[in-house]
C-alpha cells in the first residue's frame, strides 16, 4: 500500500471514529438541547488548539454480548489545547456512545489525560455528561470512578481542576466534581444527585422531578455544589474561560498579570454607594469594583449564600481573591452556608498563591435553631481555620460594623492579617451598641424613671466611646485609619510590598480542618 | 427573629443619612442584637423550617413505609419496652416500642395502611 492509501485508511477510520455514536445519536443529543462532546471542545478551546488522544481506544467489556458491540473512543474524548494561550488537558464525556457510560478503558482514557495534566503541572478540565457506570463491566466500572477519585485528590492543591456538567451525572460519579475546584452547571441541562427521583419514590414515597432534585439552579442556590450557573452551554464556555484567566496553572506560579487599568470611579463611587449607617444596607460588589482594575469582579457562587460575597478581581493588573461580607442580604451575617463558601475560597487563593483581600461589615453570626442544629460551630470555625493557615498576602478592609466573633473571623490582625485598615465609618466592638447597651446598663435602665429614655442615652454614650476604628487602633489591631478614597492606593502598595511574603509554617503532614 | 415589611415612606422619614437611601427589592427588617437592619432575605433563609420541639407521647414514622401488624388499641396499658406496631420500611420489619409506661390515648393507622414520613401513627398519656 503506498503512503497515501495508508493515509487515506487513517482517514476513514478517523472519520468513523470521530463520528462517536452515528448521526441518530448525534440527533438525540442535539433534541435533548445538548452539543456533542467534541463541538464542546471546540467551543472552549483557542481555535485549532485542541488535539485529540486514544480516539482508536476500544473497550474490554466481554459480558453480557458486549464483546460484539463496537463503542467508538469507549464514550470520552480527551486530548489538550489552549484557552487564551494557556494550556489545558481536557476530557469530554461522549454522550451518543452507549450514554457516556464509564467502563474500564473509558476511565483510563480520562485517568492518562488526568496523570498528564499532573505531570505536565496545567489546568484539568472534565465535561461530565454520562449515564453512569457501564453495568456490563461490573467492577471494572467502580475501579475506573476510583482510580478518578485518587486523582482528583492528588491533584487537588496541584493544579486548577474543573468540572463542567452538561448532562446528567449521578450515583458516585458526581464525587469527581465534588472533588474538584469548580464545578459549572447549565440550566435545564445539568443535573446532579447521588440516588435519582426514582430511587426515591420508591423507597421514599416523595416525589420530585430531575430539575428539582438536583438541577442546575439547586446545585447554585441551594446545595452550594456548584459555583457557576449559566443558562446555556455557550455562555457556560465564555464563564469558564474568564476563570482560566484569573488563576495560574498550577501552585509553584502566579496567575497572569494583566496590564493595570484605574476603576470606573464615576459609575462605582463609594460617596454615593456607601451609607455611613451601619444599619442601612448596600451591594458590597459595588464597592469592590469602586476598588478593583477596571472595576472588574468575577463572582464565584453568586446565588448561593449570598450574604457573603466570593470572587476574583484584580489589583495592579495581579488577580485578587476577594471575601466580602454582604449587608444586603441577611445585614451580611455568618451561617452555615456563608462560611463554608468563605473557607473554601480562602484555602483555593491559599492554594494556587493568590492574596487575598477581605471587607469587613458584618453584625456577628445568625441565631437561630436551625443554625445551630447545622453545626454553625464546626462550619464557622473553618472560616478561622482557613484564614489562620493561609500563607499568602492577607489585607483586611473594615468598612463599617465588625461586631464580636465576626471580627474576629474576618481576618482580623488576630488571625495574622499582614494589614489591616479600617474606614473612619468602622465600629469595631463586641457587639452593636443596642445590644452592648443593653446588657452593661441593664440595672441603670431599669431602675430609672424613664427606662426608654435612659435606654436611648446609653447606646449613644456606648455608641461614641466604642462604635469607631479607634479604640482598636490605639491598640495596634487597625494598622491605619483610611479614608475611603485611599483604599485602592494603600492595598495596592500593601499588596506590592508583600511579594516576598514568608512565613514559618509549624511542620506537619496536614492539620485537622473542621469539614 | 422579628422581621416586618418596610414601607418605603416609612423609611425615607427614619432615616438620618446624607444621602437618599436606597430602596432594594424584598427589603425587610431583620434583628440582631436587639439593632434593627434594613436588609433583604435569601430565599434558603425564608424557606427554613421552623423548630417544632419533638412531643415524646406522639409516635411518628421514622421513614414512609408499611403497617405491618398493630399490637395494641385504644385505653391498653404499655410498659416501656413493649411492642406497639411493625412498621415495614426499606424492606425491613422495624418494631416501634412503647418508649415510656403509659397508656394508648388513640391509634391513627390500621393494619396494612401505607404511612408517609413524619406520618402520627401512636398518641400515649
């Protein structure tokens, strides 16, 4: 055979292959409103950047008449490509090859692109859009989630690891994204959960649709398992490859460095945005972008949680992990949820050596039955853990109230803060005045004619002695009082000087966080 | 938690502030520490049960399932420890005990009925 029937036999085995489950499942695919996994790729990669792997990859499956069936690439496509310029490893689930099911050869396709990514120290990111385990090979299927899961472990800390569902993704394999750093979800599109609404009907007698269950808007309002939602798989995509521009490509580098613009200071003015009165609300994002490079923020987990905020932004063209609290929602308290959020944010900047940048204007931690039967304990206390054990530059901004153990756990100086700077607006206190107020002059108030009265006169006694930035700036846990305006030039100056940042870390093999 | 609806003219009035507030959509009044917040509710906050103390003399089913047998009727004597129902669940024969001495005030399911979760199935006194 001369080379170019050689070539032309490469060709049309290609062209089979490429095909993955033929055109009548390619035509399912695009009913059920889905791209297939290849034009996925496509639509997130730099063009003609993405090269494919193991496409001739047959599976071993020989029980059950599966010997005879030919499953084009065993259902994944992985290969490696860029995304503006930066280089990605990449697997996507093949849903029109035997549902995506995950059989032997199918996670070892996935696992070689995975030990790539580890080896070559660059971003993961995995399409998940599959059935579930290929029952006919048994055990073989488990190993492969297994040999998934280490990985994902292992990599964790290493290098950036996504997940994109676009698809269902149930039973154990929902644990790779739950493993990994980012998890992207698309309306009516994806859909999570351990057992399924038939399981559950079934042995529960509840009933509840796909959607409800674990679609995509409960993953990012109510569970919190996802951290981006997108209405389709498209804008998905461009949200993706936003992030890929803020972190770096794996734990010994920086994330890039763009070039500094000023913020839009007319749109984001702090003067118009800012109520002095710590009891009236406002949108904290608003204030992060009067601060941040272009007035740019990228927010992570924006439905779930929301009274705190979570996102990066840049500072001097560097990327900024930023920890916000929320007045607008829930006066911007700490819960169970919001601190979750939080501690998993501070260890990801920890992690891939991003500073990080905390506002502060919080009244405390949310009462409640609930809350506490949630274990408000153990979930707040990661929010102390994780600002306490993270290593890079940490600057704190207190806006307005930090009242009692929120204070203290939004990166207070106590926490090792390298600085921390306070608005004239701050009131750093063990609670509000109301309540102070209440509690020291308890005897006074009742005791005098006129309770109400007297009442009024303590909070503001306790108001003007306690409720500003400088009783603890006179004990050195406020390193400046700033006006507002200043902000965006002392953290970029703080942020400068903290480059060569070292700290002595105890020795250990790893601490005990409190999951 | 005390919370109440603002009224936007209600607001304005109150507030001593350089600027115009600003009204945001579902604001509401939420209360800690005795200081009243202008502040808005996430919906997971809103949709939160609320804590219902448990009552010691209503038995209810564990999980949804099937009454088995029933052993016992209105006005009979129970020692703690005694078998008051078979409730099939997950396949599983679960025995429901009488958790204190005392006596049946009233039985709310029959044999062979299917209960939900939470479902009252025993009332002692």
């Amino acid at each position: 055979m001369s080379l170019k029937q050689k070539t032309n036999e490469l060709k049309k085995r290609m062209q089979e292959a490429l095909l993955g489950g033929g055109v009548k499942a390619i035509e399912k695919q695009v009913a059920m409103g889905k791209m297939t996994a290849r034009e996925r790729i496509i639509a997130l990669v730099d063009q003609d950047s993405f090269h494919e792997y193991d496409l001739f990859v047959e599976h071993t499956g020989k029980d059950f008449d599966m010997d005879k069936k030919h499953l084009p690439g065993d259902g994944v496509v992985t290969g490696t490509g860029s995304i503006s310029g930066h280089p990605v490893c990449i697997f996507a689930q093949d849903f029109t090859v035997a549902g995506g099911s995950l059989g032997l050869m199918h996670a070892r396709k996935i696992t070689k692109i995975m030990d790539h990514a580890m080896k070559l120290q660059i971003p993961l990111i995995g399409i998940n859009d599959s059935g579930g385990a290929r029952i006919q090979e048994g055990v073989n299927s488990l190993a492969g989630y297994g040999e998934i899961f280490f990985r994902n472990t292992q990599s964790s800390g290493v290098i950036p690891q996504i997940s994109v569902i676009l698809g269902p993704c149930a039973g154990g394999a929902v644990y790779s994204p739950a493993l990994t750093d980012f998890v992207f979800v698309v309306e009516n599109i994806s859909k999570m959960f351990i057992t399924g609404p038939e399981v559950i009907k079934s042995v529960l007698g509840e009933e509840i649709s796909m959607e409800e269950l674990g679609g995509a808007r409960v993953h990012s309002e109510i569970t919190g398992n996802a951290h981006f939602y997108a209405l389709s798989e498209l804008e998905c995509f461009e949200q993706i490859k936003k992030l890929v521009s803020y972190i770096p490509w794996n734990n010994s580098k920086k994330a890039e460095a763009f070039p500094t613009k000023p913020p839009k200071s007319k749109i984001y003015s702090i003067n118009k945005l800012f109520p002095t009165d710590p009891k009236q609300p406002y949108d904290v994002r608003n204030i992060i972008r009067s601060i941040s490079d272009d007035s740019d923020f990228f927010e992570i987990q924006e439905l779930f949680a929301p009274n705190i905020v979570i996102g990066f932004g840049r500072l001097n063209g560097e990327t900024i992990g930023f920890v916000a609290n929320q007045p607008l929602v829930l006066a911007g308290v700490l819960d169970v949820d919001s601190s979750d959020k939080a501690a998993r944010f501070i260890r990801y900047c920890d992690a891939f050596n991003i500073p990080l940048v905390t506002l502060v204007d919080l009244p405390g931690y949310l009462p409640g039955v609930d809350q506490e039967h949630a274990g408000v304990i153990r979930h707040g206390a990661k929010v102390l853990y994780a600002y306490s054990e993270a290593s890079v530059p940490k600057i704190t901004i207190i806006l307005r109230k930090a009242y009692g153990g929120g204070y203290i756990a939004m990166c207070s100086r106590h926490l090792r803060a390298d600085f921390v700077f306070a608005w004239p607006t701050a009131e750093i206190a063990v609670m509000g005045p109301e309540g102070a107020a209440n509690i020291i002059f308890r005897n006074e108030i009742k005791n005098a004619e006129n309770p109400e009265e007297m009442r009024k006169q303590k909070v503001a006694e306790y108001k003007e002695k306690f409720a500003n930035p400088y009783v603890a700036a006179a004990n050195g846990y406020v390193d400046a009082v700033i006006a507002p305006e200043e902000t965006r030039h002392f953290l970029i100056h703080a942020l400068e000087i903290s480059t060569h940042k070292s700290v002595m870390i105890p020795h250990k093999k790893h601490g005990i966080p409190p999951f | 938690m005390r919370k109440k609806k603002v009224e936007k003219k209600e607001v304005k009035s109150k507030t001593q502030h350089n600027q115009e507030p600003v009204l945001f959509e579902g604001e509401t009044i939420f209360v800690i520490d005795n200081t009243e917040y202008r502040t808005t509710l996430s919906p997971k906050y809103i949709n939160r049960k609320a804590y219902k103390p448990k009552d010691p003399k209503k038995l209810l089913a564990f999980m949804p399932g099937n009454i088995e047998e029933i052993f016992i009727k209105k006005n009979d004597l129970v020692k703690m420890g005694d078998k008051l129902l078979v409730l099939e669940a997950m396949k599983m024969k679960n025995e429901i005990l009488s958790p204190f001495d005392g006596k049946v005030k009233q039985v709310f399911v029959n044999k062979d009925e299917k209960v939900v979760k939470n479902q009252l199935l025993i009332e002692l006194h």
